[in-house]
C-alpha cells in the first residue's frame, strides 16, 4: 500500500511513538481493565491477540441501552450493521452480501456461544443476559470456516456460575417503547448450577402512514425470548447445556420509497436532498393498482446446544453440537419499480423456515511449552422450505399471481481444521493454519405462472427449479507476531477466505434431483450458477499500551485482493420478479485502522478512532457491456472519525456517570447492479448520549440514554425496486436496574 492511504510506514511509526512509553501493563485504580477473549478459540488478553477486533461487554451494552446488534456499529471500526427488511445486514471493511434468501450466505459470520447462525433473520434477535460481543475484522476462514470473508460477529452469552445471583430491569422510552429483563443464577450442588434469563422489547412504528389506508406500518417490534442454561462439572470435565426460545409479531412494512431521500430516483439519476426526519419516515407511495393490505409478519425461533469440554492434561477435548428451527410467516406492501415513472403496488405472501444441525469436535494442546496447536472437525446441515407469493403485477401485462414454492433447500458442509503456533523465542511466535471445507447445495423448487392464488395446471404454468452444485477449497493463514515490549507487540498475517457458490432461478438440460428440466425453463449454466467468493489478505498489526497503562492503541493497515465477489439484486426477467446473484470478477479493499483508549483519571475515559479505507471494483461489468471499474464497493466510507468521552462525578453517598458518543462517517455509496445506479450518502455524523445515578452500597440504578441525537436518518438499504429502510430514528428512554449479588 502506498503511504497516502495508511502505509506500514505510518503504522511503524505510530508504534514507536508508543513504545517510547510502554510500561508494564498493571490494572490498577485509573488504568485500563484487561478483556479476555476466545477469537482464536482459545482464551487469551484481547491486547495480545493478533488478530483486528473490537470487543464491547454487556455491561457496555446495558448502559447504552443496545438491545439488538443493529445497534453497535457506532462502536465498532469499519463495520455497518444494518436492520435490513430481510435481516442483517453485516459489511466489514466494505464488504457485505445481499442475499437472505435460503440459497444465500453472509460474507460475514453471526455466531452466538460458537454456533453459527446461518439465517440474517434470525441473527437481530434481543441481546440477552450477554457476557462480551467479539467483532473479528478480516477473513477469519481457518478457525470459523467459510462464509467470513468479511469477518465474524461473536455474541457470547453469559454461563452459569456458583454464586447466586439474580437481576431485573425496565426500561420506556419514546415511540411508546417499553422493557424489561430478568436473570436467576442458582448453584443447585458443587457440581451443578442453573441460569435463566428473559426479556421482552415492544415499541411502535418508527414510520408513518402517508398512503391513506390507515394502516400500521413497520420497523415496530414485539419481540419475547427467553434462555435457560444448566452447567455440570465432573472433575476435569463440564458439561454446559443452553436452550433458548423467542418470538417477534411485527409488522413487515418497514421501508419507503427510494424518492424520500433522493431526487430524480426513478428516472435512474439520483441526487440526495435534505428534509427532516419525518419526511425521511413517511411512506407517501399510494399505488394505482391495488389498495395496500395490513401488513402483518410473524416469526419463531428456538435452538439447544451442548458444550462439553475435557481437560485431559496435556490437551483439552472439547464437543459442540446445536441444533436451531426457525418459522417465518407474514405480508407485506412492496413498492415495485418496474420502468421509469412507472411504479406498481405488489403484495407478497411468505411462509418458510429452516432446520439447521451443527457438530464441532476440537483438541487443543494445554501448557506453555514451545509448541501449541489445536484441531478439529466441523458438520454442518441445514433444511429450508419457502413459499413466495407475489401478486398484482397484471397491469403491465404479467401474469396476475407469481409464487414460488421450493422445498427442500440443502446446505451441507464438512471441514477439517488445525493450527500451529511456535515460540520461536520469549518474545517471536508464528503461527500456521490450514482448513479444507467441501459445500454441497441444492434445491428442489418452482416458479409458478398462475391465475389464481391456487395452481390450476389446467390455466397455469409451472417452470421447475432445480440445481444442485458443490463446492471445496483450502483456506489457509500464515502469521508472525512479536512482543517488541512487555505492554506492546506487532503482527503480520498472510491469509485467505472462502465463499461457497451457489445457484439462480432455473435449470440445465437434463434432469437433475430427479427433476426433468423442459426447454422453457432451461438457462445456461453460466447463468444459473455463481461461483465461490475468494480472497487473500495482507494485514500488518499492532497493540500497545502506555502512559502507565492508561492509554491504548490498536493499529492495522490491510490489503485485500478479492476475486468473484458475490453481488445480488432483483431483476424482472422472462416475465417474472428473480433474486440474482453474480460475480463481480475483480475487487480491491485497503485501509488503515486506528482505535484506543486514553483513561487521565479514574474517573475520566476517553474513546477514539479513525479508520481510512478504499474499497473499489478493479473489473466488474454488471450487465457485461458497461464497466464498473474504480466504482466504490458498498457502505465503504473512504474514512470515519469516532470519538467518546465518559465521566464519573462522585458526590456525597452517590455517583453520577455521563457518557457521549460521536461518529462521524463520510459519503459512501448504496449500488443496484442490475439497474446500474449508485446511490450516493453524505457524509453524516450520529451522536449518542448516557447519564446514570447510582447511590453507594445500592443494588440499584436509574439510568437515561439518547441515540441519534441529531435525528439523522438515512437509507439502511435500497433495492433494485426503489424500496429503501430507513435507519432508525432519534430514541430516549430511562431505565430501572436491580442486581443482587
């Protein structure tokens, strides 16, 4: 990288300008708490991991009222996390995914306790009685596997303990928002102890109703979920068991039109515009085609998982199995472009869930010999089924009702995985990793020409859809790092990461899955199948801290070199709405990140950090005649400022704490391959804001808290249809916290 966009020459002098100062890092009245984390999925300081990560505790989390992981990108570096109509949306360092649909994968890993979840619906789930969140930046395919490319987001929630514990909380707050959360933590004998813990989240529409109808709309919630984990320790062994249950009734209808934030966006050509809030969250579409219906929407999930662990002295044998359902039902109003100026109404019908079982058996080596190591074997299997029903596009002379039904979808996946560091010397390790994934994917499916809400093969025509294709690579990481003093060390790391390919609507001469496809339903392999997303990564690392150990700083400059980047949209084609997915040949990401804390007193905390990055198209052709190429990957902001400041004022019998923070992102880029247009943000700055009361030797806290002070709201996604979900709105709430201990 050169020196203008953040080169190692600026990141080794950083570095010295902190060793200068380096001390022995000591906690202590005043200095900075130690994290420990588990990224490199043994437990290790988080400022001696090499590996570029953020980590926010749930204590953190509870005293800025986060309650779902849309919320945390402001205070993570280089991460968007986005609550799009179809889940979370995750991009790091640039790169993202849009496909939620049963036949997609996320860039980006979502993890909870150590088990991948596969579907953005179910990933922005309530934040529960959560120990730490672990925010990976960079391809992370050796130890988490595939589908992290982008990195990988950890919530790891908090085990049972022997210590009886118990805790409630409540929270309201504008938009009609009212919380509450509970926690029991019971040590039944020496050897077993329990913990249960539920919360409740309900607030209105963050919307309003422009259209007429009267009718609610979306970005509302009423979410209920509940955990109850049971942990039995026999000697060296322990066995921890978690099941888990929520539900969300909400309303779907959770976007506007694209015309709310941009001028001339029908006609191909937008150009932002500023309005305030309100005319940002006012959907004003009213179709002439159809009169919209109550949006409504639905959704269960529930999971078990069983970790056990086996300390056999020279190594420790660890087992994690999972098995999760989730039932999805609802719908919803589209806005539809489909020609410039010409935008229909269209009402969609869903029903669908999935099954999905997970194994992971892993040893690793215990000691602090020269060598340590761990292994493993992964497992994955997922079923899906699904049913789209799409309505009321007969006014432009298509077929009145297009559903697709498909069951079963298959996803399977086998790895092999280990890795090696060796203590070269008291002070230089390297580090060598090797994983071998095999995918294999299919699905049994149909898109239905009908007449009539019911197929009638006697009026209706039904075109199969049926592919099937497998997938396997190597990915591998190559690392050094060494200690240059006691509170300061520096990384390097060579690595490679690995997106399965996949499959569009239609299939291939022949039969496939016992499916016989007829010519009108044929496409050419090229167009039916995408081919796995594949980068290698440059990074070059370091961590310090100084001043006494009152002040850090974590640097990383990176290079990516991606190839066959996965881009997806909707498109109209052969007559019928289609969610496709292509290859976007050739991209380029390199950047530069800054981030630490500096702690004057006991009392005073400062947060900062600055991230530069470029992330563009090096050869991408979108509709293979007009060249993308320099164009800006989306949601990659060349740089974003951040900054915090929190202050404890201690008073006669109580404390007061008051936070701030501030994010401030520059313009960044919103892409619609299949319609060749970006939509370009401006540059934006999101203010937050906590105070807290807390009287001496209470068990008790009141506490308050702003998000998005200044009621900045733009477009979390925009699709192919003109159809964009706004970002949240300004929220306040005041909130009860009870513990005792």
């Amino acid at each position: 990288m050169q020196d203008r966009r953040g080169s190692p020459t600026l990141l080794a002098a950083l570095v010295a300008a902190a060793c200068s100062h380096s001390v022995n890092a000591q906690t202590a009245e005043g200095q900075l708490q130690e994290v420990i984390v588990t990224a490199q999925r043994t437990a290790a300081p988080e400022s001696k991991t090499p590996v570029a990560m953020s980590v926010l505790s749930g204590d953190a989390l509870r005293e800025a009222g986060f309650d779902t992981p849309a919320e945390l990108a402001k205070r993570l570096p280089n991460v968007h996390l986005d609550n799009a109509a179809d889940g979370l949306r995750i991009t790091i360092r640039g790169v993202s995914n849009s496909d939620a649909t049963d036949k997609g994968d996320p860039s980006a890993a979502f993890m909870v306790d150590g088990v991948y979840i596969a579907r953005p619906q179910n990933q922005n789930a309530l934040l529960l009685d959560v120990d730490r969140i672990e925010v990976l930046r960079g391809p992370q395919g050796t130890l988490y596997g595939r589908n992290t490319t982008a990195g990988v987001v950890h919530v790891i929630t908090n085990a049972p303990t022997r210590k009886l514990e118990a805790a409630f909380g409540v929270d309201a707050g504008n938009y009609g928002s009212r919380k509450a959360n509970g926690m029991l933590n019971v040590p039944v004998t020496d050897w077993l102890a329990l913990r249960a813990a539920v919360a409740v989240d309900r607030h209105d529409s963050y919307l309003r109703n422009g259209q007429g109808t009267g009718h609610a709309l979306g970005q509302d919630a009423d979410i209920r979920t509940a955990r109850l984990s049971a942990k039995a320790t026999f000697g060296a062994a322990a066995l921890l068991v978690r099941f888990d249950h929520s539900s969300n009734d909400y309303n779907p209808d959770s976007f506007v039109s694209d015309n709310n934030f941009f001028r001339n966006a029908d006609s191909g050509n937008p150009v932002w515009y500023g309005a305030p809030a309100g005319e940002r969250l006012t959907n004003r579409f009213v179709p002439r085609n159809v009169v919209p219906e109550q949006g409504r929407g639905s959704n269960r999930t529930s999971g078990i998982s069983a970790e056990f662990t086996w300390n056999l002295g020279p190594a420790t044998l660890s087992y994690l199995g999972s098995h999760r359902e989730f039932d999805l039902d609802f719908l919803t109003n589209y806005i539809y472009r489909v020609a410039p100026r010409a935008t229909l109404g269209v009402r969609q019908n869903f029903t669908g869930g999935q099954r999905q079982d997970s194994h992971e058996v892993r040893v690793a080596t215990n000691g602090t010999g020269a060598f340590s190591a761990q292994a493993g074997l992964y497992w994955f299997d997922e079923k899906s089924r699904s049913t789209y029903v799409f309505r009321d596009l007969a006014p432009i002379g298509l077929t009145p009702y297009y559903v697709f039904p498909t069951d079963p979808v298959l996803a399977k996946s086998r790895a092999v995985f280990g890795q090696l560091t060796y203590r070269a010397t008291d002070r230089l390790r390297a580090t060598a990793g090797l994983r071998y994934t095999q995918d294999e994917k299919s699905r049994v499916g149909a898109t239905s020409f009908q007449q009539g809400p019911a197929y009638n093969p006697a009026t209706d025509l039904q075109l199969p859809n049926a592919a099937r294709i497998e997938t396997g690579k190597r990915t591998w990481r190559l690392g050094l790092d060494y200690d240059v003093s006691k509170s300061t060390f520096v990384y390097g790391t060579v690595s490679t990461g690995y997106k399965a390919g996949g499959f569009n609507d239609g299939c291939v001469a022949g039969t496939t899955l016992g499916v016989t496809c007829p010519s009108a339903a044929t496409v050419a392999p090229g167009y039916l199948y995408y081919q796995p997303e594949e980068l290698k990564a440059f990074e070059l690392g370091a961590k310090t801290r100084f001043w006494n150990n009152r002040a850090s700083l974590n640097a990383a400059a990176f290079k990516y070199d991606y190839t066959n980047l996965q881009l997806s949209g909707n498109a109209i084609i052969a007559g019928a709405p289609r969610f496709i997915t292509t290859n976007a040949g050739v991209a380029s990401v390199r950047g530069l990140e800054l981030d630490g804390k500096v702690q004057p007193t006991a009392d005073d905390r400062f947060s900062y950090g600055l991230t530069l990055l470029d992330a563009h198209y090096v050869s991408y052709t979108p509709d293979g005649i007009h060249s993308w190429n320099d164009r800006k990957l989306d949601r990659a902001p060349s740089h974003v400022l951040s900054a915090g400041y929190e202050r404890r004022l201690r008073l006669p019998g109580h404390e007061v704490r008051a936070g701030v923070n501030a994010r401030r992102s520059a313009a960044y880029m919103i892409g619609v391959p299949s319609k060749l247009v970006q939509y370009r943000v401006p540059a934006m700055t999101n203010v937050d804001a906590t105070l807290a009361w807390h009287p001496d030797d209470a068990p008790w806290t009141l506490s308050a808290y702003g998000h998005n002070l200044g009621n900045k709201i733009a477009p979390a996604t925009i699709d192919s249809f003109g159809m964009s979900v706004p970002g949240a709105p300004r929220t306040y709430g005041v909130r009860f916290d009870y513990r005792y201990q």
